[in-house]
C-alpha cells in the first residue's frame, strides 16, 4: 500500500529500526566502494544490521549508479552528457577506455581500474570531463591526463555578474560577506515577516519546476516537525550553478536554508549535495561546520528561542533521484523513484512530515531579499517572471561561464555579448535551454527573452537555464536526437511503464530498431500518461529539436 492510503509498510518498517535511511546509503556506498562483486553479494547482509529485509539494501543498491556500478581500486566516472557529447560527439569516451584499458559498464572491469559513465560532472565550460576517484580531470587531452602524461586539470567556474548588482553571485563576485541578516533577523524579527518578503518579491523555484516560493512555504503549514530540504542534485546536463554556489559560496547556501526554516517554522534541515560533487560536499560540510561553531544553527540560535539542526548528505548518483517525491525517497533510504501525488511533500513528506524542497540557487538568493526587501527584488526580471537567474554556458561558447542575469534578458544577448558566439567562428545548429529535457531551438529564434512563458511558446522550457550549443563541426542531427533519446533512456527511473518503456523504445526507433510509424504513438502516450515531469517533457524535448533542425531532420516531428 502506498503514502495515499495513509500506510507505508517500509516506513512502519524503518521507523521501529531508527529511520536508518541515509545511514543505510551511507552504509551501502561504503560496501559497494569496497566490493569486488555486484549488490546481491553485500547488499543483504547491509540491510540486515540495520534490522532490514534484504530486498531494503538491494532495492537501493541495484538502483543508485554510484552503488550498482563495480568498482575498482581505481576508479573513474567519464561524463556522457550534453556539453561534453557536444564538445567531442562522445569519442572522448572511446579514448578514455583505451587509455585505462577497460570498457565503460563493464560488468567485470577486473580489480584495478573501473570505469563508469554519468551524466554530468559539472564541468561543461571545460568538457569533456571525468572524475578520477574525487580528481577531475577536464578537456581535450583527458585520456593523456588519465594517463599521467600531462597533470590532471580542471579550471574554476568562470563568472560574471550582467544585472549590476548581483543576487545570487553577491558574495562570490562582489565578497559580500554572508550571515549578515540571519542573527539580526532570528533575534528580533518574525517568520511572517520573511515570508511577506520573498512572496512580495514573487520568487520562484530555480530548480526547474518554478513553483512560487512563499507559496510552498504557506503550504507546509508551519509546523515544527516541517523540514526543509536544500536540493544540491543539480542533475541537468549543462548546469553548474549550484555546484559553484556550493563550492565558492556555501554559508550563503545555509543562510538561505535557515531563513527559510525560520519563515516554515522548521527545526531540522538537509542539504543533498551530488555525489559526482566531491569537493562541494566538502565545502558545504566545512560551511556547516563552521556556521555550528558561531552559533548560527544549533541550540538557542544567537539567544533566540529556535533550535535549528542541519545535516549534509552525500547523493548516490541519478538524475531522477532530484525530482523532490524522488529526492525524498532517496533520503529515506529507498530507491529514488517519483511517486504519485497527492499527497504532496508539503503535506506528508519525509518520515511522513511537512516538507518543503527548494534548490540551492533559490536558496541563496533569500538573504538578498530578507536584506533589502521583496518589492527591490521585484522589480528586477519581468512583471510576471521577477528577479534574477544564473545562467551556465557550455564549451563550444568563446566565453563559457556561469552569469548573472535578469529573467526576460533576450537569450540572443547571452549568447553573442555574453557567451561571445562560439568558439572559433563555428556555426551554432542547435541550443540546448535547460538540460536535454528542456528543448532546443534553432539560431533563428535567439530573440526569445530567458523567461518560462517566452521559451514556453518555443517548445523549450527554462529548468536550470543551463545553455549547449551544438555546432555542425560535431554531431549530426541525427546523433543528437539519439544523444537525447539515450539520456531518456538511461535515467528514467521505472517507476512508471509510460516512461520506462517508452523511453528506451524511442531511442530503438532514433537508432533504426524500430519502425517509425509508431514514434508519434509513443510521444503521445509518454506526455500523457507519464508519473512524473521527467517522462512527460521527454516528447516535447524531442519535438522542439525536431523543430530547431527544421528540414535535416524531417519526419521527426509527429
């Protein structure tokens, strides 16, 4: 029986063995790091400490990839996604098995080298890229730097601020210190008062779904059970934002996660950092570290009367696993499926409680607004759409970086003032907006301003605002319709057969296993009758690159 029928027999499960969740992932990722063999040989044996049947350590452990993929004393992760399929039309995969002498996925790498493909590594301003072990190694030259031929190298996030005067990026750009308005704000203002604010500034979700903010928060109801979750699985192809918050500006992070556990009402809080984000995971866990030594979580915080408690959990690899009902269940230590809703996470989310899911972007941009007001914030943007976004530009760009802009700035302007055209003089076929399920457009439709509604009308979508372009010196449109179909493929997370089914049946047709006169059935049913956003974005996807190639791919637009 499931959450909608009020009764969920893993939980009363877990709850009379401690709700051990992230201890059990935790517990499995040491295992699978230290196992020779797949999760049927230690997965068990797992979830039996824990007082669990085994099929509570083999459900999550054959699903996570960073769990159900073999590892080695080595072990490498190459990046198969947008900005690096774009960068080298995913040969840099086929050099990078030579150079250590193993296939990717191989179900028997040996006990030396082990080699996985994922999908993004958060380096798409320097692709192709890898992580070998926690080191990265970036560019054209990865297999030489695998090789120890030359040293291994990943250049910092390039960024810059186009609004003059940065929300996001304050401290990164401009240094402006962070825990300036939590103390004072704890201390002597109110809950209602931080919630006016950011629903005056009509902040929405920067994480894809662009849910209004304050809203969400009225939802959860004020609750002292609430918990608030900072969604660092920043799983799109294409975007780095959150891991450079992460990394350069983490107490800005966890300053925006407690005043908004202030305005929700909430004691506890997480932050979810992406496992393929080693060093984020470390900055966030020094960050919170250090906030416990000042005194700005814990006990008392600054005298007040809140407690607020907050734990860093480390993800364990699944692009799905960051839609929040997924995310959730992933911190309770199951496989990271969506499921249904209602009910929603506001009403019963983790461990049964009010919980509210906000991306890292959107947290950090809550002390701005908390400091200099909703309506100042406001008015920056669009009437409809306010404020601002970072958006991340891929390699092909002359200029490749991460920028702060205002919503409603034309994407034409980003892409040729800002991300200076593309490298070389190489012509762009294709923009990707907002990871491979936010859509494309062609060269032609550039004008259109960085808004939901505006790319809306283009088929496309503004999800995390990450911007691959895709040149005609590299992939074929035909590769790239496969590129999107094998994404679709491989992170659908199965819990629905709309989805699952459907997604790895579209990339059979995209590669000439099917016939395609049963595509435009296909598309029809994914957007229809998928569980979630994932599935249901797949056929509009498809149908908005369809659409930016035009005649070269003819056909593919049912």
């Amino acid at each position: 029986m499931g959450l909608e029928s009020g009764f969920d027999a893993f939980r009363a499960l877990a709850d009379r063995r401690g709700r051990p969740g992230v201890r059990l992932l935790e517990s499995l990722a040491e295992a699978a790091a230290g196992a020779s063999g797949g999760p049927p040989g230690w997965a068990p044996e797992i979830a039996r400490r824990f007082g669990l049947p085994a099929a509570a350590g083999l459900g999550p452990a054959g699903y996570y990839a960073d769990l159900a993929a073999p590892h080695a004393l080595r072990h490498v992760r190459v990046c198969t996604a947008a900005a690096c399929f774009a960068a080298s039309t995913g040969l840099h995969v086929a050099e990078v098995e030579d150079a250590l002498g193993v296939v990717a996925d191989g179900a028997d790498p040996g006990p030396d080298v082990s080699l996985q493909t994922t999908r993004c590594l958060g380096y798409c301003y320097a692709s192709p890229a890898c992580l070998d072990g926690d080191t990265p190694c970036t560019g054209a030259d990865l297999a030489g730097q695998l090789r120890g031929d030359v040293p291994a190298r990943a250049p910092a996030v390039p960024a810059a601020d186009a609004t003059g005067d940065p929300v996001v990026l304050a401290g990164v750009l401009a240094g402006q210190p962070s825990w300036r308005v939590w103390p004072d704000t704890v201390r002597g203002s109110t809950p209602e008062r931080v919630l006016g604010e950011v629903a005056a500034s009509g902040l929405r979700g920067r994480g894809g779904a662009g849910f209004a903010v304050a809203a969400k928060w009225t939802t959860a109801g004020g609750s002292p059970d609430t918990v608030v979750v900072a969604n660092g699985d920043e799983g799109d192809p294409g975007s780095y934002a959150d891991r450079l918050l992460m990394e350069l500006d983490p107490q800005r992070v966890l300053e925006g996660l407690a005043l908004a556990c202030f305005a929700c009402h909430a004691r506890q809080a997480v932050v979810l950092v992406r496992s393929e984000y080693p060093m984020a995971l470390e900055r966030m866990r020094e960050a919170a570290r250090r906030a416990y030594e000042e005194g700005h979580l814990g006990t008392a915080v600054h005298g007040s009367g809140v407690d607020l408690d907050v734990q860093i959990v480390e993800g364990a690899g699944s692009y799905v696993a960051g839609e929040e009902t997924a995310l959730i269940a992933g911190l309770e230590g199951r496989r990271g499926c969506a499921r249904p809703r209602p009910p929603y996470p506001t009403a019963r989310g983790l461990w049964d409680a009010p919980t509210v899911v906000n991306n890292v972007e959107t947290l950090a941009s809550v002390p701005w607004i908390v400091e200099h007001g909703g309506e100042a914030y406001a008015r920056r943007g669009t009437r409809t759409e306010t404020g601002t976004k970072l958006v991340c530009l891929s390699e092909r760009f002359a200029r490749p970086g991460c920028y702060e802009v205002e919503l409603g700035t034309p994407v034409a302007r980003i892409v040729g003032e800002l991300g200076g055209g593309l490298r070389q003089g190489a012509e762009m076929a294709v923009l990707q907006v907002g990871g491979p399920l936010g859509g494309f457009l062609a060269p032609d439709e550039l004008e259109v301003p960085l808004t939901e509604a505006a790319l809306a009308e283009h088929g496309a979508a503004l999800g995390h605002a990450g911007l691959v372009a895709f040149d005609r010196r590299t992939a074929t449109p035909e590769e790239v319709l496969r590129h999107v179909w094998e994404f679709a493929a491989a992170e659908s997370c199965g819990a629905c057969s709309p989805c699952r089914v459907g997604s790895r049946a579209g990339l059979r047709i995209a590669s000439g296993g099917l016939p395609r006169q049963e595509y435009a059935r296909l598309l029809r049913v994914m957007g229809e009758a998928s569980l979630c956003a994932f599935g249901r974005r797949v056929p509009a996807a498809v149908r908005s690159l369809a659409r930016a190639y035009g005649d070269e791919l003819a056909g593919w637009d049912p």
